[in-house]
C-alpha cells in the first residue's frame, strides 16, 4: 500500500514514460497521452490504498482511459478530411532529454504508426499491449472487456495488417541523410526527371491538414505523381519554401520543420527510405497537430493559419 503522498510521486514517476508511451501510441496525441497519464494520476490519489501492483494498476487505467476516448473519436475520425496522421513528435538532432517521448523504437515511426492507426481502436490496444509492452492477454482482455481468444485474435489481426502494409523499417541515420540530400538536391534542380529518381518507384505521400491547410487531400503513389507535387510546392513557394527550414527528428527519423510565414503555413514533414530511395513522405500541416512543433515564426500566433480555399 502506498500512503506516503511523497514515495507515492516518486512511484508513479517512475512509471510515466512508459504511460506516455503507450497513451501515445494508442491516441496518436501528445495532449491526450499526457491528460490520460494525469487522470490516472488523479484515480491513483483517491484509490491507492486499494493497489497492490502499481505498474499493473496504471497500465490498465491509461489503456481503459485512451480506449474510451478512442471509440468515442471514431465518428470524428470518419468525418477528418484527408489522411490522419499521428501527432509529429518533434525532437533537435542532438536533443537527450529524458522528458521526451522515447522515440527509437522502431514502432513510434510514422511509417509504423500511420497503420496502426487504421485499425480498429481493440485491435491496437492488443497490439500496443502484447507486442511492445508484454502485457499478457488475460489483462488485455479484462481492459477491452473481451474474452482471451479475442484479445489474442485482435493482436493476431494487427499484426497481420502491419505486415501487409510493411511499413518501411527504420534505416540509420547517415543513410536518411544522404538520401534527403539527394531530395533536397534534385528539388533545388527544379527538374522532374531528377526528383522523380530520388524517390522508390512505389512511393508514397500523405498529407494531414483536416482541410485546413494546403497539402494533398488523398494519398498521393508513385514516384511521378510526387515528384511533380513536390514541383507544385516549389513552384507556388519559389525560394522561400526553404526560408528557415531545418532538419530535426520527428519520431525519431529525419524530418524537416517549415516555420509559418505571412505567405506559408508551417509544416512538419518526415521521411521513410527504402533501397536507398524516399519511400514515403508525411506532410503534416493541420495546426492543431503543430501546437508543440518549432513551427511558429515571431509575431505570428498560434492558430493562425488560414483555411484553404476548397
């Protein structure tokens, strides 16, 4: 039992990097990881004396709290207006600090965490659980209020669809650098032919905005049909698509931050490689999803972005 209010704190502290975690795996938000891990906090305070495991106890509050929340945004999730993509976690090249999300475990890569936010909220609370944090099904299915055999046939399923969709494996990051580069080269180049042999013949781009930024509406395949977007941005943008562009990690791959201009929205952007070629391209500028990204230039606030003409 855990009385003392300070050893109390210090316990659940412990244990909020690996509730984080999962809240964000399972919600794909930061705010909602984080406000999940402080509700359990607030039931911990008022039914500690009732807790024999507190790792246990928390994992099971922070699954049930982000599985409801997750069936109660299906309908949202229907009605978004193009592709959705997890919150970027945004992090400096050389950032250690222990604060942030742990970012490279192969499963909290874009390319990871896009599929597993098509699946069916039961199916990615047993595969988050089971799969990256060995939680054993008999807990998993008291959390989904499911039997056993289904909690098993949910993590069978998403691990199947995870197969299916392969998810481009996370390469070092010298290899996504010079593959960027070769990017950046070809788009600086203004030539077509060039961009369109930096990016896998099977390529693939998905843009966030919720309709209210500009960026692709439906995903955009194939390396010709990417290549003369990329085009379009260059050409709408000109020389200030690159004002104050920098390259950061963005859930722990290679990834460039856009900051807001009075003529651009800001934008996060991230890569997958593939055979030594850009493989996939997330292109997120809806701003709720950039509230924590480094994407706001002086003098403009928060929010600021104006909807895109339809």
């Amino acid at each position: 039992m855990l009385s003392d209010d300070t050893a109390l704190a210090t316990e659940f502290d412990r244990h909020r990097g690996r509730l984080v975690g999962i809240a964000y795996r399972l919600t794909g938000r930061v705010d909602d990881a984080e406000d999940a891990v402080q509700e359990a906090w607030l039931r911990l305070a008022a039914e500690r004396s009732q807790i024999r495991e507190l790792g246990a106890w928390l994992t099971t509050v922070v699954s049930r709290i982000c599985l409801d929340r997750l069936r109660s945004a299906a309908v949202r999730r229907e009605q978004y207006v193009g592709p959705w993509l997890p919150e970027p976690v945004v992090t400096e090249l050389d950032s250690h600090d222990p604060q942030n999300i742990v970012v490279t475990r192969d499963d909290i890569r874009m390319a990871a965490l896009r599929v597993l936010h098509e699946l069916s909220p039961e199916q990615r609370l047993a595969f988050v659980l089971h799969d990256g944090f060995d939680v054993p099904f008999t807990e998993i299915a008291e959390i989904a209020g499911c039997a056993v055999a289904t909690a098993r046939q949910h993590a069978s399923r998403a691990r199947r669809a995870l197969a299916a969709a392969e998810p481009a494996p996370r390469v070092p990051l010298p290899e996504q650098r010079r593959v960027l580069d070769n990017l950046l080269a070809a788009l600086s180049s203004g030539d077509i032919t060039e961009i369109t042999r930096a990016l896998h013949p099977q390529a693939a781009l998905f843009g966030d905005s919720d309709g209210r930024a500009s960026t692709a509406r439906r995903p955009i395949l194939g390396q010709e049909k990417i290549a003369r977007f990329l085009a379009g941005l260059l050409a709408k943008y000109g020389e200030t698509l690159y004002s104050g562009m920098r390259p950061v990690l963005v859930n722990g791959d290679l990834g460039l931050v856009f900051p807001a201009l009075p003529e651009r929205q800001g934008r996060v952007v991230t890569f997958a490689c593939r055979d030594g070629l850009i493989s996939e391209v997330f292109d997120i500028v809806n701003p709720d999803k950039l509230v924590r990204a480094p994407v706001r230039a002086p003098g403009l606030q928060a929010g600021s972005t104006t909807r895109a003409r339809k």
